[in-house]
C-alpha cells in the first residue's frame, strides 16, 4: 500500500509539474513582423505530436507541455522546425513559401521579400496616422508640409517615385501644391496592414514603382452563421489637442457581408520643442470619413466585393505652402471579383475597378499675402482662389498561375486614367476686383496601360524571382495659355511613349541560418502634369519658393538599381546588413531659364524650367541587429543614404542623413502587458545642393516610450510620451515656410493615449 501510495504521488507530482512547465514560442516573419494564428506543435524525438497551440496577436504561443523539437506553420510560409534543446523559449523566424502568394499580398514573395527592405507596420500605430506611422520603417523619411500633411520618402524617393497603392486602387494628390500626398486619405480604424517595398520590386502593383507603400483594410470576416462584429477606439495627444475617433461594424454570414465604418479627428496647432524661434506652429485641421462596403460568396471559391467611400477635410492649416487649404473632399466607388482555387493551373483571378474623385480648394486666409503691406509690390493685400479637381479611374486584373517543376508566375494588366483641373484666380482683397486667372493644371490628361508577367521559383535553399512589365501611356493638355504655347520646347503637347521595366532576384543560403540575397531592376517613371504643363507655378519636390515652366517633351526618368543583402540568425540574435545602389538616368531636375518672365510680383525673379539631367546617383546601407529572449526584445538599426546630382555636380536635394535608431521592449509573461523605450540620433546634413538653396541641418536626439495594456478580453489600452526632453528640431527634409525659408519644426513633447475595444 506505501509503495501504491509513493508512486501515485509521484505520478501525481510529474502530472502537476507538467502542467506548470511552460515553451514560449515567438513567431516572427523576414522582415521582423510577428505573425498572428500560426500553428505551433510540440512534438516527440519520433515526431508524434504531443501539444498544439496558434500564435496570438504578438505572434507568441504558450504551450504548456515539454517536448524535443517544436514544429511552426503558418499559411504562405515555409513550415519550420526547431529544436528545442532544452529552453523554455525560442523565436521562430518563417520563410515566405514560394507557392503560396495570395491574391491580396501579391507582392510578398520569396526572393524579392529577402533582397528589398519590406516593412510591415504594426497596426497599433497605424490605426492612428496612416503617413504619420511610417517613421517606424527604416526606409522611410516623412517630409512635413504642414501640421497634417506629409509625404513619405522611400530611400530617397518621393512623390511619383513611389507607388502608393490602397486595396488596388491609385489616387493621385487633389493639389498641384501637394497639400495631400496619396495616402492622405485613408481612413484610421481600416488598416489592417501597410508594406514597405523598396528598390523595383514591386512591379505587379502599378506604373512607376522604383519603390512602393501598399495598404490593405480587413476583409470582411465570413462566418458560418449570421454574427455582427464591432471594432471602435478613441485617441487622444496632449499638443496640439489632437482627438481621434473611429468605429467599424461587420455584419455577414457564409454568403453575404456589411461592413459600416466612420471616423473622425481634430488638431488644433502645435507647441514646438523648447528652444528659440515661434512656439507655435499652424496646424488645424478637422477630418471626416465614412465608408461601407458589402461581400457576396456565390461559393466557397468566388467573392464579388463593392465598396464606398466619402473623406472630408477642412480648415487644414500649412505654413509649409503660400496656401492654406480650405478643404479636400475625396468621394470613391470600387468593385472586385475574386476568384481563388487550391489546385490547378489557374490558381487564383482578380478583378477590379475603381473611381476615385478628388476636389479641393486653396485660398490665401491667414497669409502675409492677404494683408496690406506697404513697400511690397502689390501693396495692397490680395485675394487668391485656387480650386483644383483631381479624378482617377482605374480597371485591374491579374491571373495566378502554377507551373511545372515549382514555377509559379502571375500575369496581369492596370490601367487609370487621371484627370487633372486647376485654375487660379487672384483678385484685389479690397473691392474683390478679378486681376487675371491663369491655369495651373490646364485640363491635363494621363492615362497608363501596364502589362506584367512576374515568376518565381523555389529550390532547396533558395529560390529566383523574375518580372516584366510595359507601360503604355499617353498625356495631354486641354486649354494650356498661349504663354505656355509660346515657350514650350516642344511644339506639340501631346505625348505618348511606351516604357518596359524588369526586375530579377535571387537567394541562396549559405549556411545555417546564413542567407545571401541580390537583385537588380529597372524602372520608368512617367513624368507628372506639372512637369509637363506647368505654366510658373511653384514646384513641391525642389523646395524653392520660385516658379517652374513644364516641358511637355521631356522624358521618363529611369532607375537602374542593385541589391545586396546578407541575413544570419544565430539563436535569439539576427543580424541583417543591406546595400543599394541606384542611378537615376534622364534624371528631371531644374535649370535657371533668365529669359522667362515671372508670373507673380511676390515670386523670386528667377524662373527654373523642368529638364531631364544626365544622372542622379544615388547609394546607401542599413544595418540591424534584432535579439528576443524571455520577456525582453532589443532591436537596433542604422541608416545612410548618399545622392549626387551629376547634372549640376552637386548633392541631390533633399537626402536625409546619417540615423539610429534603438529601442528596448519589455513583455513579461502572460502577455496582458508591454512597455518599449526607444532612442533616435540624428547627425546634422551638411551635403547640401546649395545652387539650390538648400541649406545644412543640426543633429538632433529624441527618446520615445510606449505602453500597452490588455485590459480585458476585448479591450487595449495604449499609452505613450514623444520627444520626452522636448528637443526643438526640423527633419532636414520638411518643407521650407516660404516667408520665413526656415524649415518646419516637428512637435515638441507630446503625451499620447488611446483605447480599442472589439466586439
């Protein structure tokens, strides 16, 4: 009986001792981001299956079991598996499957993933701001034009440079002034999530991508009976005032889905860093947005989509610009079919298209413009208008396609046709008496055809990735003044051309855990409207407070761009080192023109033309070390990028400099708790393009902190402090205040907070 007894305790002792011992499983994928609902298996030495758990929203599962080896799947990547060796954690990192590209992350492929930076925002922090979140990628810069507008900058690119793509559809900026960059509009609480493609790999999501940023919403859940879910938050920043709220509904079964969502925010202007200069800067804004899409499955395998959106923004203040915006209205209608199947040739087809109609009215409130001022020439104080419409029409499709021996390759076409309308009234303020009315964007025209053909292929240790595409298209002005007409170098306005790009990549491991990756591609670049048609209007992308004469003969700019990038895991620790090179040929750059009139009496005298240059050239690095152990995360990077205007033998205008950035993060365990530290250095810009005015910047260092709480079940609560010692500092590559020529200051220390709730 003492010996039935002994080892039933001892049974009983290992049963709780079992039940007590824990592995933490955190899985993460290439480029770093944690990865949701992935299935993660204890199993025995002879693989027999012992516990089974799926990652939660952090990417961590928690098994309560002990086991040899741990195996990690999860849909579109690689099954990993991993030995144990005895510790009660591991970080798991996941390789993007060669055959498993989905219809709506078409670009997230196996060799390009690995050569190009690919950044995945974390959705906490774009839920907030859209453009705003992205100073978390490493490759990307935010350029501030005013208290709310920004415009990312992808490695040096900006502008038409970077593809902006949201659910499929291109919208291009309502403002020749670009007072809204193309993702100016995208509505908190809808994103579900936001890549980064550098460098020409992203040659599937539409015309002139030398770089992309690709967001996608939630799709709406398909339940198997009828349910209504909800998702809501509130935000709240101490300078500025800023409010934030938005609240999304979902209502559907197997064959039929709602989704209502609404969102709206307000910012009244911000206090700068301690230090000399204004303590305040213009930055009032008021937001409102509002959307509703409908799904219906005529089966498992088809989904026929439409949605509908409405976005207003008034009172938006710039000092960035010589106008203030009085509002942006953006009204858009889409539709989609979908069509996925497992097995087969064809695995997958999309349709789409999508209307996207922007208004948007500029007026001179609140600038020196508007107030009398003796000695000026005029003295007296003026009246501007400017109303602008900008309308983007688009049709889309795409195949996927499973080949032999491995090969899968998507094939496709997109197309938009964007309208562009602006006209500019100046009038004296005292009598409203009409001066002249000029065009600014002359009825212009311009419409892109793209054909694509994209393969890849996996081997054991790596893989290759191919892309081609041709991009057909045409550009026109509608009513251009018989100034322009007169002194355009080319007589005839309208242009059409057509343009091939490529890309090709390849990976290879080398070792365990060591991967080397490089690609090379080429891209063309349209040039825009304004480069084309501008009659003396004031350019955006050089930051000279002049006026700028279009040519409607000028040629694409072209960027021919290698990669290289070696990747080591060892344990907790990975280590990822890049580089690019990038020569931008037929490069549009700006030339003094002193046989050119001024248009406007307050412009500086010199008038510059768009022209194409020889070359820019453009070279960089990055470097970062990522180590996550129990209850700890350590992630340091650091940045370079160089560029050289061989035109003008000078530094290209506007590069960012030298930047690190550090941060710790602390999660103990359960997972109902985070908080993060961070630290970002700055060194001061001295290659600047002084034939351009472009003037130095001093180094700057700022601290951050985060919170993070789980409430309940359903319920999270964030918390956070920026610029913790209230540093007075401007990007080097915010926009000039045109009266002042100081660039704009970024926010001093802000404390944040904000609750989501689900349901």
């Amino acid at each position: 009986m003492t010996n039935r007894i002994a080892t039933l305790a001892l049974i009983s002792c290992a049963a709780v001792a079992s039940s007590w011992a824990q592995v933490r499983v955190t899985v993460l994928d290439p480029s770093g981001a944690r990865i949701p609902s992935a299935i993660v298996e204890l199993r025995s030495a002879s693989g027999q299956l012992i516990e089974q758990s799926r990652t939660s929203a952090s990417g961590v599962a928690e098994l309560s079991g002990s086991a040899p080896s741990v195996s990690v799947r999860a849909e579109g990547f690689r099954t990993v598996v991993v030995d144990l060796a005895g510790q009660s954690s591991t970080v798991v990192w996941l390789e993007v499957e060669a055959g498993a590209v989905t219809m709506d992350v078409i670009g997230t492929l196996l060799a390009a993933g690995a050569v190009a930076t690919e950044h995945v925002i974390p959705r906490d922090v774009a839920e907030r701001d859209l453009v705003e979140s992205l100073r978390e990628s490493p490759s990307v810069h935010v350029l501030r034009r005013g208290g709310t507008n920004f415009e990312p900058v992808v490695q040096g690119l900006r502008e038409g440079q970077v593809a902006m793509v949201v659910d499929d559809t291109r919208t291009f900026a309502a403002g020749p002034a670009r007072m809204d960059s193309d993702l100016s509009h995208v509505a908190p609480g809808t994103v579900a999530s936001v890549r980064v493609v550098t460098g020409p790999y992203a040659l599937t999501e539409g015309a002139g991508a030398m770089a992309a940023i690709v967001v996608h919403s939630d799709p709406i859940p398909r339940e198997a009976a009828w349910r209504v879910r909800g998702r809501g938050g509130l935000g709240w920043e101490s300078n500025g005032s800023g409010r934030l709220g938005h609240m999304r509904l979902d209502a559907g079964g197997p064959a039929l889905g709602l989704r209502i969502s609404a969102s709206g925010s307000l910012q009244d202007d911000y206090r700068a860093g301690a230090g000399p200069g204004p303590g305040l800067v213009p930055a009032d804004a008021a937001t409102h947005q509002f959307g509703a899409r409908l799904r219906f499955n005529p089966d498992e395998a088809q989904e026929i989509s439409a949605s509908a959106r409405y976005n207003e923004q008034t009172g938006v203040d710039f000092p960035g610009r010589l106008l203030t915006a009085e509002h942006f209205i953006l009204r858009g209608w889409s539709g989609t079919y979908r069509l996925e199947r497992p097995k087969g040739l064809l695995q997958g087809l999309k349709l789409s298209a999508y209307l996207n109609r922007k208004s948007h009215r500029m007026s001179n409130r609140g600038k020196p413009t508007a107030m009398d001022m003796p000695g000026r020439m005029p003295p007296f104080a003026l009246d501007i208008s400017l109303p602008t419409e900008s309308d983007t029409a688009g049709l889309a499709g795409r195949l996927l396609l499973s080949g032999s021996r491995g090969w899968r390759v998507i094939t496709g076409f997109d197309h938009f046709d964007l309208r562009q309308d602006a006209q500019r009234f100046i009038s004296r303020a005292r009598d409203r008496r009409l001066l002249f009315s000029d065009a600014v964007w002359a009825g212009t025209t311009q419409r892109n055809t793209g054909l694509y053909a994209q393969a890849e292929r996996a081997f054991n240790g790596g893989g290759v990735w191919a892309a081609l595409r041709l991009d057909m298209e045409r550009a026109e002005a509608g009513r251009p003044s018989a100034f322009y007409r007169a002194n355009a170098p080319s007589g005839d306005l309208a242009v059409s051309r057509a343009s091939p790009s490529l890309g090709v990549a390849a990976r290879q491991e080398l070792a365990a855990g060591l991967t080397l990756a490089g690609g090379f591609g080429r891209v063309a670049r349209m040039p825009s409207a304004l480069e084309r048609y501008s009659d003396r209007f004031p350019s955006t992308r050089f930051q000279v407070a002049a006026e700028f004469m279009g040519n409607p003969g000028i040629r694409p700019e072209t960027s021919m761009q290698g990669d290289l990038a070696l990747q080591w895991s060892v344990g907790r620790l990975r280590l990822d080192a890049g580089g690019f090179v990038r020569a931008l040929e037929d490069y549009i750059t700006i030339e003094p023109d002193p046989t050119l009139p001024k248009r406007l009496p307050l412009s500086p005298p010199v008038v510059f033309r768009y022209v194409n240059g020889e070359s820019a050239l453009f070279r960089g690095w990055n470097l970062r070390a990522r180590w996550i152990a129990e209850g700890i995360e350590i992630d340091l990077s650091a940045s370079k990028i160089l560029a050289d205007d061989r035109q003008r033998n000078e530094p290209v205008l506007g590069i960012a400099p030298l930047e690190a950035d550090g941060s710790v993060r602390y999660f103990p365990g359960g997972r109902r708790f985070w908080a993060e530290f961070g630290t970002r250095r700055v060194w001061g810009q001295r290659r600047v393009a002084a034939g351009r005015l472009e003037t130095p910047s001093p180094p700057f260092t700022l601290h951050r902190a985060r919170l993070g709480a789980t409430v309940s079940n359903s319920a999270i609560l964030h918390f956070g402090i920026t610029n913790l010692g209230d540093a007075r500092y401007a990007e080097h590559i915010n926009s000039l205040n045109p009266f002042t020529r100081q660039r704009i200051p970024e926010m001093g220390r802000s404390v944040t907070a904000g609750l989501t709730v689900t349901w």
